[in-house]
C-alpha cells in the first residue's frame, strides 16, 4: 500500500479507511473526528417544508458506519489505548454503542468551543468527544475536568468545513506520552500537525485528495521547538486571548508573530512567509525573545 505522503514522523494514505486500517501497523493512539451529521435533518430542509420526510431509522446509516469503523479501529488499537472519537449530542450514544464493545469505559467529554455558530436560540456551543479507553490503558494523571475549552475555528480561517482547533487535539495528545497516532478522518490534517509539534509519530488517512494536499502543505510549515510552540497562547489560532508580549519558555532566540486573515501564527525571527503580514497584538509588528515565562493557564496541560 502506497502512502501519499510519508516523512521520519508522518504518514498520509488516500483512499477510504475501512480499506486501509486492515494494513496499517498497531497503534497507540486513535484521535478522530469522523462524519457525524445526521442524514435525515441535513438531507430535509425542515423550515421551509412542512413536516420533514423523516424517520429514526435513517440514523441506522450512521450507526452502521460508526460500528464497522469503532471495528477496525479496536483491531488496530493496542490493548493500552485509547480513543478520542469527536461526535455530537445526537450522535454521542451512536458512538458509545460502537465503542462500548470495545472499550474498558467510554465516556463524553465536553468540547466548549467559546463561540456559538448557527440558529437563533439556544446556538451551537458545543460538541462531544467519546473517549474510550481499552482494558489496559494506563490511568492519565491529570485532575482536569471533562469541559474543554478551546476556542472554535472561523469559519474565514478554515481548510476544512469541519475543522476543529489544534490546540483542542494537542491538548489531548499530549496526555498521551508515546507511540504512533492515528486519525482516519483526517480531514486537513489537525491530528497529524498536532502529533508533529508534539514530536509524535502519526498515520493520518483521508478519502477526499484535496484534504490530502492540504495537509502535506499544513505539515511543511517549520516546527519550533517544543516549548515554545506549546501552552503558550502564542500558537493560540486567533491571537486574541489578550496576553500581552511575554517570553516563551525553554525557547532562546527570536519569534516573529504575524497575521494572515484573523489567525496569528508564530516563526522564528526572518522567516513570515509571503501573505502573512508581521503584526503583533493590536497591529503592530515585533519580535519575541524567550527563555523562562510563566505558561498561560488556558492552554496549560496537566
Ligand atoms: C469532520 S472531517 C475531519 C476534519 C478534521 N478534524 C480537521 O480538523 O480538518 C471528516 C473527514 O473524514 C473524511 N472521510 C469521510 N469518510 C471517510 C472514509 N471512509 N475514509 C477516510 N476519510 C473519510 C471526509 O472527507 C472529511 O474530510
């Protein structure tokens, strides 16, 4: 089976997971975020039509999907694994159906997204993550608490319709310490980017190639080092939490904070790509030096 893309850290496969997951190597860790819309309500424009065409059974068609992938992934998935499943409050018991069979527990944990998209009331805020773990997986020292709040992409500033925030997915890695991880709904790409600055190994499979594309090109931007990328608010994808100019920890040398459309990005000193402008909180340019800081208490991992 050849991959689309493979470097030292990160392999892309095009095609559909169900028929690639039997050939890939175990893994240690699955975090994904599959297609989890219901059929009925996306397929029935229920405003403008009267009573919708509808019926629960059309969600049979998302439950089969997700108990045939739950499947290959428990295949795949060491006996200390786990898996981070995304999904929503009508298809959460969808998946904990699926990954129930499999798992030691499963349990939801609460994405916060700390903006709500779509419809007038009672607006979209949050979404689901199933996490699942197998019957040995070791316990995760963290105390934290199941709400997880990471600011929600825009969608000007999106690769895909569906993208979910980096930090969000390198915050879960990150509670895992070794091993290959593994996202076969890839989409851009977040998973395998997160696994990358984490300095984590990470196969990622997609069906659709332009999402394929994207991601090698989100890949090749430059990793900085590990500290300085993570925990910070400096790597947050808005700029927008307030901090003001602070130095990084573990990181000597200079950064150069720019904008491109609402989304900040951070590069060592001289190497702002063309389309971004250098700008810093409140618009003007400048550069960082780093070597001990107090880590932003948002974004801090435990
Ligand atoms: C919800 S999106 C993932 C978005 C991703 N988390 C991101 O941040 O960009 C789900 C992705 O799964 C892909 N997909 C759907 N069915 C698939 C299949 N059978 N095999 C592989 N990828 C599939 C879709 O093309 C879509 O890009």
């Amino acid at each position: 089976m050849k991959p689309y893309y493979q470097d030292e850290q990160t392999t892309i496969y095009h095609g559909d997971c169900h028929e690639i997951m039997p050939h890939l190597p175990m893994v240690d860790l699955v975090q994904t975020d599959p297609p989890y819309f219901q059929p009925a309500t996306h397929y029935v424009p229920t405003r403008t039509q009267g009573v919708p065409k509808k019926s629960i059974g059309d969600m049979s068609i998302l439950e089969l999907a997700f108990k045939i992938w739950c499947g290959d992934l428990a295949r795949l998935l060491r006996p200390t694994g786990t898996i981070y499943f995304f999904c929503d409050g009508q298809s959460y018991p969808l998946a904990f159906t699926a990954l129930y069979p499999h798992a030691k527990h499963v349990r939801p944990l609460i994405w916060d997204k700390m903006i709500s998209y779509n419809g007038y009331t009672w607006r979209h805020q949050h979404e689901l993550i199933a996490w699942a773990e197998m019957e040995e997986s070791p316990r995760i020292e963290t105390g934290d608490g199941d709400i997880l709040r990471f600011r929600g992409v825009m969608q000007d500033d999106r690769l895909h319709p569906a993208e979910k925030p980096l930090d969000l997915f390198k915050a879960l890695v990150a509670k895992h310490a070794v091993g290959i991880v593994l996202d076969p709904f890839m989409g851009s790409g977040t998973t395998l980017r997160a696994a990358k600055d984490l300095g984590r190994k990470a196969i990622g499979i997609e069906i659709e190639e332009r999402y394929c594309e994207i991601a090698v090109k989100r890949l090749a931007q430059e990793v900085l080092p590990l500290d300085a990328m993570v925990n910070t608010g400096y790597n947050n994808d808005y700029g927008t939490t307030g901090q003001q100019p602070e130095t990084l920890p573990g990181f000597h040398g200079s950064l150069e904070i720019s904008q491109a459309g609402n989304r900040s990005h951070v590069f060592p000193a001289g190497t702002i790509p063309e389309g971004h402008s250098r700008q810093l909180w409140g618009g003007t340019g400048g550069s960082l030096e780093g070597d001990e800081a107090p880590r932003h208490p948002q974004s801090e991992p435990r």
